[in-house]
C-alpha cells in the first residue's frame, strides 16, 4: 500500500517519454531561503491540521533545507529533478522541464515499486486561489488499488496532494491555503580564509 510522501524511498529510476527541446516555462518549485507555503490537511474522517512548509538556508547552488512541520526536509533541483528527502528517505518528484507521459519507478521502503507517470495539466482550486495549467504527477503501484497525486503550478509550487484508493474519495488531502515567496537566489558559494603569516598557503606539491 503506498504510504504518504516522507515515507518514500526512491530506488530505481526510469525515466520515459521526455521530449528534446521543451521551451522553458515558469518554476514548477521555486527554492530560495525564505519561501514557505501554508498548506491544510484534511482526512477521511473530517479532521483537519494545518503544517507549514518553510525553506530557512542553501545547502549547495542547487539545494535548499527546511522544514515540513516538524519535520526536517532537503529539496533540491540536482540533474534537472526537484526531489524532497525527509528523514533519510528521497523521493523525486518531478523531471523538467514536464513532459506529458513522462515516468519513472521508484520502491517504497516496504520493497513495493511505485510507476510515476505527469499525466498533463489541470486547473485547481484550493483555499489560496485557483491556479491555472498545474502539472499532474501520479503515483501508483501496479497492480494497486492506491494511488496518490501531487499537483505543482507554474511560479508557486506544490498546491494539492492527495493519497487514496484509484479513482475513489481520498483519505488525505493537503492544500494550500497562502504562500510567501522570495526572488530566486544567486549562488554564491563560501569565501576561503586568506592565509596569514601563521597560516601560510599551501605550494602546489602540498596541495595534492
């Protein structure tokens, strides 16, 4: 049974369908110190929680560190893929530029391979607007009766979630429900200290 996000552990890959020279299109995950988005959980049963997703330091030109809740998380844009590891688990997310049919296994810690599949684009609505041309990403285990479906819109990130049985009422839903978002970062990486008198430079022997 597939499980929620933070329990995916990504083995395999397998990527099909991308298409060569995709015209870029706006971030479908915009990282930079300082974004967060609010989201409202909602399950079968009527209860609600709130949790925020907060991103607080750059870890490297292409990774950012948070939290989800309580929960430590790592987001990144490595190769081209936004990813999200929590807890030592690591789930990609995403392949861009999207690509309609575009897919990739994963295995969930449990040993079960999960089929992703961007199965195109759709309009939601959730409590912080109603966003336009969201890409559709699908996960499911073959042969399943599961499946769960993260939407990410174009300039603000992942809106909706939601984890249930094919094709029926969801036990869990996530949703936005307001966003704050910085301008995209520069990289700047970490200045070296000078060398002193007491901390003389390495020669290029030494340096090997």
């Amino acid at each position: 049974m597939l499980r929620s996000l933070r329990f995916f552990l990504p083995a395999v890959l397998l990527l099909t369908g991308m298409a060569a020279g995709c015209v870029p299109e706006r971030d479908f995950m915009p990282l930079a110190v300082g974004n967060r988005w609010d989201y409202r959980i909602t399950y079968d049963d009527g209860r609600t929680a709130p949790v925020r997703l907060e991103l607080d330091a750059r870890e490297s030109p292409l990774t950012w560190s948070g939290r989800d809740g309580r929960i430590g998380c790592l987001w990144s844009k490595e190769d081209g893929i936004v990813s999200v590891q929590q807890q030592g688990s690591r789930v990609y997310l995403l392949w861009l530029p999207p690509a309609d049919g575009a897919g990739w296994w994963t295995v969930t810690p449990d040993g079960q391979r999960v089929w992703c599949t961007v199965a195109g684009r759709e309009t939601v609505t959730v409590p912080a607007g109603t966003f336009r041309d969201c890409v559709v990403v699908v996960m499911e285990e073959p042969g399943g009766r599961t499946e769960m479906r993260h939407w990410f819109a174009p300039g603000v990130g992942w809106v909706r979630y939601s984890w249930g049985p094919r094709g029926g009422r969801p036990w869990l839903v996530r949703e936005l429900t307001a966003y704050e978002l910085r301008p995209p970062e520069k990289y700047a990486p970490a200045k070296t200290k000078k060398a002193t008198a007491d901390q003389p430079q390495m020669n290029a022997d030494e340096r090997r």
